[in-house]
C-alpha cells in the first residue's frame, strides 16, 4: 500500500503554498531531505496548512522516522479531517506496522469518500482479515475484484485471502491467474508465484511445489521468500542440511525480517540446534523489540533447559506489555510456569487463573495445559484434592498426547489415593492449541 505526497490546495499563505508545491516536486524526485526542509518552511509560513503537514509526515516515513511521519500526519487529519491523501498515509503506516485496528476505520473512511477505488476496497479487505472479520473481509475483496478483475495487486491480495480461509483451489485460480499476466511489479509478481508454491505445499503437492520454488529462484534470485520457500519444502522432505543453506539464504538476504529470524529459528530448534536458534531469537528481538513470537521462544526454552529462568521472567513481563490478546493466554501460562520454578507459588497460582480468563472459549487444549500447570502448583502445595481437581479437568477436555505425558508425571507424584483415573482418555493428537 503506496504513500501519497501532494502539494497544497490552495490554502494559506502564498509563501506556504510555493514551499509546499517545492517539497512535492523534491518528494516526487527521491530528494525527501530537502523536500522535508521545504514542507518545514511552508509550515512555518503557515501551520494551518494540512498538505503540507501531510508531506512532511510523508517525507519522516520514508525517512524511517515513523513516530514523527505518524504525528504529522495525523495533524494533517486534525486540521483538515477529510484529507484523503493524510488518510491513506497514516492507514498504509498502521498496516505496514500491523497496527491494523487502527487502519480499518481510516480505510473504511477512504473506501466511503471513494467507493470506485479498488485498490483501498482490497487494503481494507486485508486489515479486516486482520481483525479476523472474516465476513466484512470477503464483502471487501469482492468489491475490489468486482471493480477490478484484472488488476494483479487486487487479484493477487484476494487470492491471500483465500489461501488465509484456507480456500486453496480458489487460491490457486486467483495465483495463477496473475503468474499468468506476468504484471511489470516484481514484487506482485513475487508474491503470486510464492502464494503458488504455498497452496501446493499445504495441499502436499511437493513436486508441484518444488517445480514453482525453483522457477521462482530463477527469476527472483535475491527474494528471500523464495529461499525461505525452499528451505520449508527441503526440510519436510527430510534434507536438513539443504534446509539450513536456504534458511540461512534468506536470513542473509531479510536480515531485519523478525518473522522471517523466528522461523529459522524455530527450524534451528527442530534439528535440535538450541544455542543456534537463541542467536536467532536474540536477533529477532534486536530488529523488533515487540516480536511476541521470539520472546515466547526464549521463555519456552528457559523453561525446557531451566536455564535463565530469571531472565526469562523479564522477557515475559516485557512481552506481556504489549502483547495482543492471542498472545496474552500463553504469556500469562508461562509466567504461571516461570513463578513455580522461581518458587513464588501464590503468584504462580494467580498467573494461571489470569491466563484461563483470557483464554478464548474454544481453545481447549490451552485450557488443559493451563490446568496442568495449576495442578503442579497446587501438588507442590501439598493441596491434592485441588491438584486431582484440576487434572480430572485437564483430562476432561481430550488433551493431546504430550499433554497426558505431563499429567501422568504429575499423577504419578500424588498419594495414590488422590492420583485421578487416568485409564479412560483417548489423546486427540492432532488438536492444536491456538496459543
């Protein structure tokens, strides 16, 4: 999603106006350092003039000076509420930043004041999906590929859409569909071809898949999505060491990528590479001190080594600072861990039952592992029939087999006549925790 420089409508004073159209002309060149200087002036002349309010907070994005673009801009709004351009500049800066509760109403305000612009119907598609409003979300792309079936960024972000619903022979057509225009944008073309390689991948079709990756690392040789697509299929097709050299490919090639750093990380971890995979998180945290994910990684592996326990109590208090309520559940279930092996029981305790109140309703396996933990409080307590108690829930909700792991070694800990029946659970191994 593009940002939008104007010059000045008309407004303020002369000497403002001929600033402002010269910080346009030196924005459309690539000159934002002297264009920021020349919006700088035209406010000066005039600090009511929203445009010019509104390139200086474009100049700041590009810049990389997010804060200050996202201030300006939204004192662009503040002086003129409809400014449209303002609109779909701070809207692209909460999408790109994953801020996209605060992007949908600014795209739903742009979408009323412009119903015929396709592209804005498929941003606000994508931040809908978001926010998981699933059915605004296809009222949305429907919009847009109605207004236009043949623009490759609309029919390419529909057919994301599609392969988020896990609607995969439709995102297959809709892929394929914009592979087959050969669009002049790279990058939209990059993202059909890979969304292609996905849709095959999910499906198990690995030839397929490898047939499009490696097409794809023909034609896009410094795409680290192409590397980090190989690397996926190598690894389930059994060739670690293939696996590694792409990992490690698209890492050198999206250094600042935090998604990209958690997931070979998280590869490191499988082929039982720990300290390889903490670099990893390290880094990820590094580029993006608000990556949920890398924290939850380090905690995780504090808690399996019971090393950096104390440490990791930090990392859970940070991330629980500004993680989402997805997140939340887990870092609260962590927390409860960390606390038991730290010794503070109560706290422990507490932790649990904050992470069961803001579990969502039908994630029963994050319940039973919540549960779990309480009963290992509770037995170190000495408080039995609260553990039994809790167990007997755990067991209750099917839990997969890991799960049934920990709850017979808790079990086995208790007095026998507290221990729960343990002999009529069918594990569902299957099931997956949303946390």
């Amino acid at each position: 999603m593009g940002l939008v420089l104007s010059g000045c409508a008309g407004e303020g004073s002369e000497q403002s106006r001929k600033y402002s159209e010269l910080g346009r002309t030196l924005g459309k060149q690539g000159k934002y350092h002297e264009a920021l200087d020349a919006f700088n002036k035209s406010i000066a002349a005039d600090p009511k003039n929203a445009e010019a309010h509104n390139g200086l907070g474009f100049c700041y994005v590009l810049l990389g000076q997010e804060q200050k673009g996202e201030q300006e801009l939204k004192e662009a709004l503040r002086l003129k509420p409809g400014l449209t351009k303002a609109l779909r500049n701070l809207a692209s800066v909460y999408q790109r930043q994953n801020r996209t509760k605060e992007a949908v109403p600014l795209l739903e305000q742009i979408t009323d004041a412009s119903p015929g612009d396709a592209k804005y119907w498929s941003f606000l598609m994508t931040a809908y999906m978001g926010e998981h409003q699933i059915e605004k979300a296809l009222v949305a792309g429907k919009r847009s590929l109605d207004l236009a079936p043949n623009d490759p960024t609309v029919v390419v972000n529909y057919a994301n859409m599609q392969k988020q619903l896990t609607k995969l022979d439709e995102a297959e057509q809709y892929y394929r569909k914009v592979v087959d225009m050969n669009p002049a944008d790279k990058q939209v073309s990059s993202l059909a071809i890979t969304g292609l390689f996905d849709v095959y991948y999910l499906q198990g079709q690995y030839s397929k898949a490898k047939v499009i990756a490696l097409k794809a690392q023909k034609d896009f040789p410094n795409d680290f999505a192409v590397y980090y697509n190989l690397a996926m299929l190598y690894e389930k097709l059994n060739e670690s060491d293939l696996a590694g050299q792409n990992y490690d490919k698209a890492m050198a090639l999206a250094s600042d990528n935090a998604v990209l750093l958690v997931r070979s990380g998280e590869f490191y971890n499988r082929i039982g590479k720990g300290k390889r995979a903490e670099e990893i998180y390290r880094k990820a945290i590094e580029v993006d001190p608000r990556s949920v994910d890398a924290y939850l990684h380090l905690i995780e592996n504090a808690i399996t080594t019971g090393e950096g326990v104390a440490e990791a109590e930090g990392y859970c208090e940070k991330a629980l600072s500004f993680a989402n309520q997805y997140e939340k559940p887990k870092l609260l279930d962590q927390m409860a861990v960390l606390k038991r092996r730290l010794g503070d029981l109560d706290a422990s305790i507490k932790y649990c039952e904050d992470a069961l109140a803001s579990l969502p309703k039908k994630d029963k396996v994050g319940e039973a592992a919540i549960r779990v933990h309480l009963a290992e409080t509770y037995r170190e307590q000495g408080k039995f029939a609260l553990t039994k108690k809790e167990l007997e829930a755990a067991l209750a909700l099917s839990p997969p087999e890991s799960l049934l792991k920990e709850i017979e070694t808790v079990a086995s800990k208790l007095p026998p006549q507290w221990a729960p029946n343990l002999g009529d659970t069918e594990p569902k191994s299957s099931e997956k925790s949303s946390n």
